[in-house]
C-alpha cells in the first residue's frame, strides 16, 4: 500500500476495505490474546482454518484472530458474527462440527455454551451473558472489531479517522480544550485530569517535546493495557499522533513491559504498519505535522512505570524516580517538555475527538467521566477485565458482573487499585468506581485491580503481603520508603506471629503518615496503604491478632492450632497417611488426634478430610 | 549577571541566586536546615528526606526536600513548623535504628529531636545516603562506586566490578557519615542504644532562634556551613 497522501483518502481506502469484504457472509472471531495462546487458541485457529478450506467455506467466512476479550478464564473464546453466538473453550477437536453444523446449518452446538455458575443455564448469545451484559465495552469492543496486525481492520471500523477530523482543522488548542472538556482523567493511577496535563505540556517553552505512552503496567494481576495495547495497538497510537499534534511533539515513545512479548510485538508492527500509510513520519497524511513513534522495552521492575523512572530508564540510566518539584511537563525526557499518559488514557482520545467531549462525559461521575477497565479477580465466579461507566457501584462489579462468591464463603472485602490500594469491606460496596469516591474511603481507583477476598481471608495477612511486595519493588533511594515501608512489615508480621504488642499499632500509624507525606515518588507515598485501609475497617482483626493471639479467618500459621473433631472423626486414616510430618495418631476405625508438637500447620489434612472433621482455631 | 529571588523561610526574608535550592538559601542565612544526603558542589538526589520543608503556598501546603527544590520569587517556606520537626523526627529515627554505630547519624538523632527508638536496632554499615557514589562520579571523575540491587538490597558497589577504575581519592571514606563511630566506641550486637549524649549541648544553642547549630556536634562531620569557611 502507498502511503496515503491526502486527508481524503483515508475515506477512499475504507471504502475499498469495506467493499471487498461484501463477499463474507460471516465473520468468525477467534481470540488470540495472551491469555488465549496459553490455552492453545493458535491451533484453533489453524484446526479451523483447514476445516473452513476442506468444507469449501473459505470464501464465504472471514476468521479474525483477535486480541483478548477480557474473558481469558473461558479461553479460547470464538464468537460467530452476525449472530453473536459466543463458544468458549474450544478445542481443535470442535472445529469440524462448528464448520459444519453452526456455520452450514445455523445449529448451536450446546456442549460449548458458556454455563452460568448463577443459574447453570447455558447462554447462546455473547451480550446475554451476565458478565458482559452489565459492562459499557466503549473500549474493549474495539478489540473484537480487529485483528491487531491488520491495519485495513482498523481503517474498516472507522480508525484514524480522528486523526483525519484534528489535521483538517483543529488547530493544537483546540484539541486541548476538547480534551479538557471531556473531563478525562488519566487511567494510570493517579486519575490526573488528562486536558490540564496537555494544557501545561503545549504552554512548556521549548522547540523539541515528545510525548510517551506508558505501557510498563506493574501492577500484579492487571492486564489491561497489556489487552488493549496487544488487541488495538492502532488506537492507542492514533492517541499519541492526536496528543503530539496538541501539544507540538516531534517524537514519541511506547514503555512497554518486557514481560509483554506479544504486545512489544504488535506496538512494533503497527508502528511500521503506521508509517507505510504515512501516518506516522515526515507530513502526516499530507499535512505539515510530522512525528513518529518508537518501541522501547522496559526495565521490568515496578517502579519503572513511574514517570520520572520510566523516563529515566528511556535515557538508558537506571529506572529510579527522581524528584518532581519540576514536573515532566515542563523537564521530562533528556529534560524536554514530556507528556506522557497511561495506554488506556490514550485509547480513549480517539473515540472523544471523534464522537466529541459531551459524549464522553455523559457517562460517569462529577468528577470522573467515561469508561474505567478493571481487572476483576479474586474470590468471585467470574474473573477477568471488565469496563463499566465510572460510578458504577462496586457492589454492582463484585457481585452482578463477577457474579458473587465462588465457593461458598460469603464475600468480605475488596482490594482495590493495585498493590498500593486499599481494602475496602462489603459495607462500602455502595461506593462508586469514582476516583475521588475511593480516595475518600482510603483505597483508590488506581490502575484498576479489584481483588474480590472472602471470608477466608485474613486482612492483617493481606497487608504483609502487599508491604513485602512494596518493600521488595521500592528502588531503595529513599530513606522513608526503603527503610520505613521495611519496618511496616515487621511490624505487622509481628502481628502475624503473636509478637505483636499494642503500642505497636500507634507507631504503625505514626510511621504510615512519615512514610506517606515524606517519601521521594509515587511508590513511597502510596505504600502505607494496604496497612492503613486494613486498620481502619478491619480493626478488630488487628486486635485478636495483638490481644488473643488469635487469627479469626485461621490463616497465621502461628495462631492457629489444628484439631480432630472426635465427634465427627469416623477414623478412616485419611489424614494420617495425608500428613507429611507423622503428626496424627490413633487406631484404624477410632477418632484420631494431632500431636500439637510436630504438626507443621500445613494444612493438608484440613483439605484431605472428607467429613469436615478437622477444625482451625 | 546572576539574578535573585526573594523568598521567606521560617519567617525571614531570605534572597538568593536563581537556581540555587532552598537548603542552600537557608544555610547561607544561617538556617540550619538537618541535611545528611547533600553535600556542597555534588549534585542532589533527595535520598535521606531529613532537609524536608513545608511549601505554603494557595492555602496549601506541601511537603518537599529542600535540597532539591529551587528558590523561586515568592515562595514561603517553613524549615520548622510543628509537622516537618515530627515527621523529621521520624526520619532520623529511622535512620539512628538502622546504624547506631554512626557519631554523625547518633548526633542527627539528637539534633531533631529523637528521645526515644521504637524499633529493635539493626546494625548497618551503609545507609546509602549515596554521598561517595556521587563524589566519586561526580568531582573524582572515576564512575568506580554505584548503587546496585533495589529496595533492601540496594547497596553500593564496583561498578561491574571494576575495582581499576578507583582513583584512590579517598574522599568515599572521609566523607561516609559512618566512618566515625560514637564517642564510646562501637556498641556490641544486642547492645545498640540512642546515645544522646550532646543533648546538653544542644540545649544551649535551642535557644537562640533561626541559628544554625553552631556546634561541636557535628565534629568530624561537617554540616556543610562549615565546609562552605
Ligand atoms: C510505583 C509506581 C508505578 C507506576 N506504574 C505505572 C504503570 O505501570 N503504568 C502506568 O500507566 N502508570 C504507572 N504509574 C503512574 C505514572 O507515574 C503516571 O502517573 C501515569 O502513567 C500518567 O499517565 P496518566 O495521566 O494517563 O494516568 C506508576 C506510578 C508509581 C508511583
Ligand atoms: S519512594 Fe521508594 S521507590 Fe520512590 S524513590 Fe523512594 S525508595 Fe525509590
Ligand atoms: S539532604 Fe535533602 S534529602 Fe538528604
């Protein structure tokens, strides 16, 4: 394809696309994101492909490999448009009888259903699965409408066509204020408001800006730039082209986590792919913008998605924040004016240039407007990215769209926005996904991770766990949060052992506020956290830990003590020949009894028992 | 022509050169300003976050290191206020907890106010205040010292190993605050302890208002007033 020379044709060449797909009475979406390819999407793909070439149906079915759908836990996921029908889990083994009698024959094949764990109904159609129905995919729906490595998809659903709208006659300013009023905040994490950033980045004095787009996503369990960046690299780009035409850009950067092959990958292709078609490089689609885009590959800690950091390690010097009492707007990168914004930030530029401002703040709250993508996990039926209007209630997230508890024990808390979230308890699930909602009741929108826990969770026990991942990714530079965040470990694995005294919760708090009000970077700030949302609502935890010595969801190892209930013992043995340390005693056919002494608190006979006679305490 | 802003800090009206940090400003006018991480002419990374400062400003008010942030026409500074004394306070706590066996951190502790250590002692040699690295990269020219590892790993070490590239300047270990051990000599294993032995002394220069500490404590360890005679 010759780069396009012209705004006019862009529309030209969808035509074009468009027309030559006439022929296709069908189009087949097979998910092919990283969560797919683990559970073998790629051999679907070709099992299907020979099946649709052997059935003589290759002219009439057009297959898409797509990015992630967000419903990885059902993966691989095919859906068959137009109908909408969407199977999951499918084998190899399926596609001959797929060909054959839901192509051919319009017949549902009902073993590869998706179930309802709610109602156990199997559902046809994809919009009305419980776990789709209630989300607004403003975002995500871009992933089903291409394939990440076709830019001819992206121009047939309508890409670039913003880019086209801001070269014909936006002037920069004007994009700006469109920007500012939509109302976006950026997506990741600190929910600053987008327009202001780009406001602050144009007025910067200087000739040579860049603008960056940060792909590292750290936070453990979330994968939504990784879905959106791998799924709709194109999209993510005509943001940054948009954002460096606004704020007069010469060169822009993609930080993509190395742990994202996949996504580094694709970034890099449409990035070529974008060049081709000249929207990237000298005079963008004939106009007298020019800018390109490079692929950078991140250092791989946590810290790295920190600006200044991540900026940092773009200069090819060590990933470790520096002090931002200037800010990146104005000395960023090689200390140029720098904007740099979130991948899903970006996403969302395109769709509000095209459909306008009003459009996008129609949806959400006063304060946070549009879509927010969040990854759902933990202990609910079902997992995976889910995208709600902001303000959407997380009691509508945790229980309508995850469906609710998945084994039994009744819902306790959530955690939310990342490793530096906070927990809050189900009494809270009114609150909305808002980013001032959150901040308010001591967790935070962040990233977007939503930890769904139970009731068999311990809360003192989930915050030694995210401050030992903090202090394991904080870069060490700063004395607060190097050594502070360590000492609020040990403390509360004090608390976890039995050693915990009470004074020690004053000194906790005292500490958590030096920590927070005193640390160097984003990192530090945030990472007291876990402990103080845990303290505030779940106190009470907090304080059977310390006084009784007791951890009441029985997860503390050193709290707890293992017994045989000698009513419901029916002395099978099982146990006995279960436990690895020869802790249980007793005789074939009689109650048996566990030797305080050498039990390793493992757990193993709890899980084997068969009887639920085993008890913690 | 060097040009000048004026600014308050603690009240007073302090001017200085455009571009130069608050700390700086404050030291000149004789505001002692607790500081371990900066040292005059190397460059400033705002690792010990003992310098911090409240920033005032829109009925707002920030907390920032004073090392790394730039005068500028206007701004209102608070050295002293009641929240920066205790967080810094908290600080220096920290720090005296992880490496009782410095004069200089044992004396830190004092200056801001630590009567009390409420976490068992560790015994560190380093506290990666990272003044060596920086000398040595910076005025010694060597790029011989550099931090490795992160979080509770970080520590300082070769560069890649290459021990060739030291000049033997010396000035890592004359200016490490831990080569100076507590008037007592080093404290055993188990027996580490705040010494708050100069807290007399401290009393006298307490009272005399926006003074530096014109004291002996730092003896060995220059604040950097001195360093500047
Ligand atoms: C420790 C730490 C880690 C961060 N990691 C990420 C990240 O992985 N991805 C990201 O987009 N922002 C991350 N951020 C936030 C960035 O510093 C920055 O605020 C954000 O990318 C700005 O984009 P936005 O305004 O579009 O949200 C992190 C911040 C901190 C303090
Ligand atoms: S707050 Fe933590 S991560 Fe940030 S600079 Fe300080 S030590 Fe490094
Ligand atoms: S002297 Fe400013 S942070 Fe250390």
């Amino acid at each position: 394809m010759p780069r396009l020379q012209e705004l006019n044709a862009l529309e030209t060449e969808r035509r074009r696309i468009v027309d030559s797909r006439q022929a296709y009475t069908t189009t087949v979406l097979i998910c092919s994101g990283t969560g797919c390819q683990a559970s073998r999407s790629p051999a679907v793909i070709e099992a299907f492909k020979n099946q649709l070439q052997s059935q003589r149906l290759n002219e009439k079915v057009l297959v898409r490999t797509t990015g992630c759908h967000g419903f990885c836990e059902q993966g691989p996921i095919m859906v068959l448009e137009p109908e909408g029908v969407l199977y999951c889990r499918v084998a190899p083994e399926d596609c001959r009888e797929i060909v054959s009698r839901t192509i051919k024959k319009g017949e549902v094949l009902e073993r590869l259903l998706y179930t309802d764990p709610a109602s156990g109904q199997r559902i046809p159609k994809e919009k009305d699965i419980p776990f789709y129905r209630d989300q607004d995919r403003s975002l995500l729906s871009g992933n089903r409408a291409v394939d990440p490595r076709s830019l001819e998809d992206y121009i047939a659903a309508g890409g670039y066509t913003a880019l086209t709208r801001v070269l014909a006659g936006m002037a920069p300013q004007a994009v700006v204020e469109e920007v500012t009023a939509s109302g976006l905040r950026g997506r990741g994490g600190g929910g600053f408001p987008t327009g202001r950033k780009w406001q602050e980045c144009r007025e910067a004095p200087g000739e040579e800006k860049y603008v960056v787009c940060n792909a590292d996503e750290g936070d453990p369990g979330a994968y939504m730039d990784r879905c959106v960046l791998e799924g709709n690299p194109h999209r993510v780009l005509e943001g940054m082209i948009i954002g460096a035409f606004a704020v007069g850009a010469v060169r822009g950067y993609i930080y993509v986590r190395k742990e994202y092959p996949l996504a580094v990958q694709h970034a890099k292709l449409a990035v070529q792919q974008a060049r081709e078609y000249g929207f990237l490089g000298e005079n963008i689609l004939g106009s007298s913008f020019s800018f390109d885009v490079e692929v950078a590959r991140g250092g791989g800690a946590f810290v790295c998605g920190e600006s200044t950091a991540l900026m940092a390690s773009l200069e090819g010097r060590v990933g470790e924040p520096r002090p931002k009492d200037i800010h990146t707007v104005q000395e960023g990168l090689w200390n140029k004016p720098t904007l740099l914004n979130n991948v899903e930030t970006w996403a969302n530029i395109p769709g509000i240039i095209t459909n306008g401002a009003a459009w996008f703040s129609a949806k959400g709250t006063a304060g946070s407007k549009g879509t927010k993508i969040l990854a759902l996990t933990g202990q609910v039926k079902n997992t995976g990215l889910v995208e709600v209007p902001m303000g959407t209630p997380l009691r509508k997230v945790i229980f309508d769209i995850g469906g609710g508890a998945n084994n039994g024990k009744p819902i306790k808390a959530v955690q939310t926005g990342g490793p530096s979230g906070g927990c809050l308890p189900v009494g809270q699930f009114d609150l909305p996904v808002d980013f001032d909602a959150l901040a308010e009741a001591g967790s935070m929108v962040g990233s977007g991770g939503m930890v769904v826990m139970d009731a068999g969770t311990c809360m003192v026990d989930v915050a030694k766990y995210f401050l030992n991942f903090l202090q394991d990714e904080s870069c060490g530079k700063c004395v607060p949060c190097r050594i502070g965040v360590d000492r609020l470990l040990e403390i509360v694995t004090d608390f976890t052992e039995g050693k915990g005294r009470l004074e020690q919760l004053d000194l906790l708090e005292d500490l958590a506020e030096t920590i927070t009000e005193t640390s160097l970077c984003g990192l530090g700030k945030t990472a007291p956290n876990p402990v103080l949302s845990t303290l505030r609502y779940f106190r009470e935890e907090y304080l059977a830990h310390i006084l009784e010595k007791r951890c009441p969801a029985g997860v503390c190892k050193a709290l707890i003590q293992y017994a045989v209930d000698q009513e419901k013992c029916t002395g099978c043995g099982d146990c006995q020949r279960a436990c690895p340390h020869g802790a249980i005693k007793g005789r074939k056919e009689e109650p048996r009894l566990i030797d305080s002494a050498k039990c390793q608190k493992c757990g193993l006979c709890f899980s084997e028992c068969t009887f639920n006679a085993i008890t913690v305490a | 022509m060097v040009q000048y802003v004026t600014l308050r800090i603690d009240g007073s009206i302090v001017k200085a050169a455009k571009g130069s940090s608050v700390l700086d400003a404050a030291i000149q006018y004789g505001i002692c300003i607790p500081h371990l991480c900066h040292m005059p002419l190397l460059e400033d990374i705002g690792a010990c976050r003992l310098c911090i400062v409240e920033q005032v400003g829109n009925g707002k008010s920030k907390i920032t290191t004073s090392c790394t942030l730039r005068v500028q026409e206007g701004m209102v500074i608070q050295a002293h206020s009641e929240k920066v004394r205790r967080l810094r306070r908290n600080i220096a706590e920290l720090l005296v907890a992880q490496a009782p066996n410095s004069r200089a951190i044992q004396d830190m502790a004092v200056r801001c106010g630590v009567k009390e250590v409420r976490y068992p002692f560790r015994n560190a040699d380093c506290v990666l205040c990272g003044r060596c690295v920086r000398y040595c990269r910076g005025l010694a020219g060597a790029q011989s010292l550099g931090f490795v590892g992160r979080g509770k790993d970080r520590h300082v070490a070769h560069a890649l190993e290459l021990r060739d590239l030291c000049k033997h300047c010396g000035f890592c270990t004359a200016n490490c605050p831990m080569s100076i051990t507590p008037c007592a000599g080093p404290m055993a294993k188990g027996e580490e302890h705040l010494c708050g032995g100069c807290e007399a002394q401290l009393q006298i220069t307490q009272g005399m208002e926006d003074q530096c500490v014109w004291c002996e404590l730092g003896k060995g360890f220059d604040c950097s007033r001195h360093l500047g005679q």
